[in-house]
C-alpha cells in the first residue's frame, strides 16, 4: 500500500489562526454525548466547560476560543447523524479559563484531572481516557501508539518529533496513575526521526515496528511490542497492558502542568487536491471550511473529501462540517487517489477475509446485512470484533461498500441489545 505520507511528513506544524466562529458538538467521545451546560447568549472563556459528561463513558466539553454563546442547536455528525452542537462567536481577546495546575500529583488526582479535562483517545476511536487509566485488573505495561499506519496523515510524527518530551511526561503521569514502570512506545520504521527523538529517554523503550497496515490496531500494537495475545471478547488490560495514542499523552501533560482541557489538537490536511498539505494546531470545532481555505484551498476539485483517514474516515458531501476531539486528519483526494467505481456483485473471491486482522468473515457480514438479517450477519461475519480498519474494502475487486454493511450491522445489534 502506497502511504502517501511523503505530501506532509515533513512540514513542520503551524499554528492555524482563531476562527471567527466555532461549532462544538456534545458529542466528543465514544458512548453518550455531554450535556450542555451554557445557555444562548452567554460569554464563555477558552477552556471554559459548556457541556459536562454524562457518565463515565462520556467526556466534558470545553469552549476552544472566547466569545458569545450564539446558539445551542441541532446539527449533523459528517456521518449523517444528528447531535447536539455548541455556536461561539469569537471575541478574539484570547481569554482563558484552565483548572488550576498540579503538582506532584497522586495517582487519583492524575485520573481525576483526566477525567476533568476531557481527555479521550486522540487515535481515532474517541474513549475516555480515564476509564483507561483506572482498570478494573492488574496492569504492568503501557505502550505509546506512535505507528501511525493510516496513509496520509502524519500530524502524531510530526507531534512526535517537534514535542517529545511532553508526550514523554505524559507517559510517565500516566504510568504514575496506572502504578507502572515498564513503558514502550511502538513507531513504524517509515518515521526514523521519530524513532531517534525517543531513543535518549532511558524509562522509555523503543519498538521499531514494520510498516504494515493496520499496525496501530490495539491488539496488533500490543502483540508487535510485547509479545501478548488480547482474546476475542477481552480488552487489552486483560492482557496486563494499557495504550494511549502519543496525542493523549501530550494532551494528559497539559492537563496535568498547565491545567489545560483538551480543546485543540493536531491533524493533517494532504491529498493531492489541497494546494498546500500541512500539519495542524486546531480548535475543536474549527471549520472544514476555514482550514481548507488557510492551505491555499483547492489545487483541483477533489473526487472525494474525507475527515479522518482514507482507510477509517468518513467522506463529506461538503465543507459544512467541524473538527472533532478525534479529527486526524482532513484530505482532498483527486480521482487518481479515490477510486470511486460503482459497486458490482460480489465475486466470491475471499480477498476480504485473507486480509483481515481480525480473520473475520466480511463478504458474510455483507450479504446478510443487505437482507435485513444483521443477527445472521453478526455471527456468520464476526462482526462485533470489527476494527473497521478498511482493509477489506480495500482490496475488494468489485468495490462492496463493506465498511457501511459492517457499521450498519454494529449500530442495529447494539440498538437490538440496548
């Protein structure tokens, strides 16, 4: 697989200015969406909370600029879903609210404050990292998720290399919270800077990894750099370990020496549509719009845009949408690099499930979904074990919408469930 990385793996991060107007959704993390808690027509500092977390499974949210509360609304997720959404107009003077800085913390303080900042997995999957960092089974390992395997996007090398030893503090509060000493980092071999920024730090151990997709999964991570098996229906502190994305801990370092909530964070923007690829700061609920237009805008109209990444992402009918806490990345792909073929019938190859990680059944989820059958489809695909990593789709010959078959059969199973 091409990685694409070359378009942004070397520039340096740039600080995108303060949006006029930002559009935060409650719904920042996986499980429930926040509740807000500012009302139309309130002034709000930076990093002030405007919705508190419903539960452990949720995550507080924070104001990203200072400004007036100009609506509190209904709006649509870039997957089609609807959400409650937070309006702030700009004030531009920068004014902030932080919680007070911790020094020396105790283990309970540090989950505390990562409960408090709203700090979730910056990977992707979104989970409150606190519930992590207080597992129900004894752990001995934390590994750092610095693979990055998703093609294009580059913003977590680029963290790593121009913020090393912030993510190192990080790590170590964390290890602190966990009562743990053994510490890795796994990095593929495709980003030797990286590698060579951790290699000082003694507490930390390096794990050169193959570039392979999809490394970064937890469980694949977790066998590449110790050797461990997490079993089907097990989570990886079962297997005695915990990992973080490299952007949760520089984000847990803040949290912990500055009092800063996570309200901002880093992405990429790439594809061969976009004039000028780079790497990211932004506030959350920055517009597509607005950082589509600061990289120079478009090079040629792009075939497919995409929040996230061309493997796990999900593709926008426009630039109507906003970053989220777990935006990676933003790409503008030209036809060359999105191939959009119609879909045909199903050949029978197989190729979707030599693929798959997971050794999963994806042409079974596929069929069965398309009959309204999604408890067939379940347990003849597998389905529940999904990583959604994109492989499948991939390779597939006839262009199947696996990927939607396999979200479509999760979200009925579960509303089943629920």
């Amino acid at each position: 697989m091409h990685d694409e990385k070359s378009l942004a793996c070397d520039v340096p991060t740039e600080v995108l200015p303060e949006p006029s107007e930002v559009c935060i959704s409650t719904k920042q993390s996986a499980g429930k969406p926040a509740v807000p808690c500012v009302e139309t027509g309130q002034e709000v500092k930076e990093g002030q909370l405007i919705a508190k977390a419903d539960g452990a499974i949720s995550s507080n949210v924070f104001a990203s600029v200072a400004g007036r509360v100009t609506a509190v609304k209904t709006g649509t997720s870039p997957a089609g879903a609807q959400e409650t959404v937070i309006v702030i107009a700009a004030a531009g003077n920068g004014e902030k609210s932080y919680l007070p800085p911790l020094a020396d913390p105790t283990a309970e303080q540090i989950v505390a404050r990562i409960a408090e900042a709203g700090i979730v997995g910056l990977g992707g999957a979104g989970f409150p990292a606190a519930v992590k960092d207080a597992p129900k089974c004894k752990v001995d390992t934390l590994v750092l998720n610095g693979a990055e395997c998703e093609p294009y996007l580059t913003c977590d090398h680029r963290l790593m290399v121009e913020r090393t030893d912030d993510i190192v503090r990080g790590a170590r509060y964390i290890a602190k919270a966990l009562g743990i000493s053994n510490v890795m980092i796994g990095i593929e071999l495709n980003k030797p800077d990286a590698i060579a920024a951790f290699e000082p730090y003694a507490d930390i151990k390096v794990v050169a990894l193959k570039k392979r997709y999809p490394m970064g999964s937890e469980k694949h991570l977790i066998y590449s750099c110790t050797g461990r098996t997490v079993k089907y229906r097990q989570l990886p502190a079962d297997a005695g370990v915990i990992v973080h994305n490299v952007g949760t801990a520089l984000a847990v370092c803040e949290a912990i020496e500055l009092g800063k909530p996570l309200y901002e964070r880093e992405i990429t923007v790439s594809g061969r549509a976009v004039k000028e690829p780079k790497n990211l700061w932004v506030k959350i609920g920055t517009s597509i719009n607005d950082i589509v237009a600061y990289c120079g805008g478009e090079a040629e109209a792009p075939k497919k845009a995409v929040v996230g990444g061309p493997m796990t992402g999900t593709a926008i009918a426009s630039y109507d949408n906003y970053v989220y806490k777990t935006t990676g990345g933003v790409l503008l792909m030209t036809a060359k690099e999105a191939d959009t073929m119609e879909p045909t019938p199903c050949l029978n190859c197989g190729k979707c499930a030599d693929v798959c990680p997971m050794h999963l059944m994806p042409m079974q989820t596929a069929f069965y979904s398309n009959t309204g059958d999604f408890d067939a489809a379940a347990k003849l695909g597998g389905t529940m074990y999904c990583i959604e990593c994109g492989a499948c789709e991939y390779v597939c010959p006839a262009k199947r919408p696996l990927i939607q078959a396999i979200r479509k059969t999760k979200a009925a199973v579960r509303a089943k469930n629920k």
